[in-house]
C-alpha cells in the first residue's frame, strides 16, 4: 500500500511538472513566432 501510494505521488507530481514545462514551452514557441512574424 505505501509503495504504490507512493508511486501514484510521484506520477502525478511529474504529470504536474510536464503540464508546467508544457505550458510554458507553448507560450515560448508563441512569443517566437509573433516576435518573427514582426520582423519579416
């Protein structure tokens, strides 16, 4: 029961992580994008 409890804890806790990195990765890529869509 402890193991897999935390196992369950620590696959959320990486899902979280990725959602995040995720996120901001997409909001990177956007503000590159418009950035040179200005320029050119």
């Amino acid at each position: 029961m402890g193991e897999v409890g935390a196992l369950v804890l620590l696959n959320l806790s990486m899902i979280g992580r990725w959602k995040r990195w995720k996120g901001c990765f997409v909001a990177w890529m956007g503000r590159r994008l418009m950035w040179v869509r200005r320029i050119g």
